[in-house]
C-alpha cells in the first residue's frame, strides 16, 4: 500500500480502535495531502491531524508544501516555504466573458498549506 510507511508513522499516535477510512485512503492524491484528508482518513479532530501530519514531516514520510491561489482557487505555484514562492504570480479573470491575465502580487493572495508523500 502506498500510505503504509504513514500508516506505521502515526500508529503510535492514534489508539489501534479507530477506524480507518480506507475509501478516503484509496482517494487521496499522494501530492496533494490536506489537513482535512488526514482527519477525514482517520477520522480525528483538525488538531489532532495537524500534529499527525507534523509527525509524519519529522519522519520523513510528508514534506510540507505551500501553495499560493488566484482569487478564483486555482493554485498558482507551490514550494516547500512561502520564501521559495515567486513574488509575483499569473492569474486569470473574467472580463467581461473574456479570459485576461493579471499579474499578482503573491503577499496580497491566500496561502495553503498541504503535505506531499515523501518518495523513496
């Protein structure tokens, strides 16, 4: 299984009576992991998934990623610290049913963060 080092990682952390959401397992994009996917996965409270993904950070199983979006949610660029995003990022919007680029300033758009499956 792909999650199976992960799945070992927080074992420690988590009581072997809950139950895993193993459909939420099959569904998860191994470079795209979300708080929310872990707390639904494990079916835990946000804080508690919060610190499963840290620990899964310090074991070498997750490295943590930030991501930048448009206003329209779409994600403009990602690095591994908000340092390492560009300045500036290129979005689209709606003009009057046409599609124009617009240069934005990365300081002035929402910032995400996600974990991405360690490979190797």
């Amino acid at each position: 299984m792909l999650f199976e080092k992960f799945l070992r990682t927080i074992s420690g952390v988590i009581p072997a009576t809950w139950l895993v959401n193993l459909d939420a397992v099959e569904a998860l994009d191994p470079d795209k992991i979300y708080v929310e996917n872990v707390r639904s996965i494990l079916r835990v409270p946000h804080g508690v998934a919060v610190r499963i993904c840290e620990l899964a950070v310090d074991h070498g199983v997750f490295k943590k990623m930030i991501a930048v979006e448009c206003p329209d949610g779409s994600e403009a660029a990602a690095a591994e610290s908000e340092s390492g995003l560009p300045p500036t990022v290129t979005c689209y919007t709606d003009d009057g049913g046409f599609m124009s680029e617009v240069e934005l300033n990365t300081d002035t758009l929402r910032k995400v963060t996600f974990y991405r499956l360690a490979h190797g």
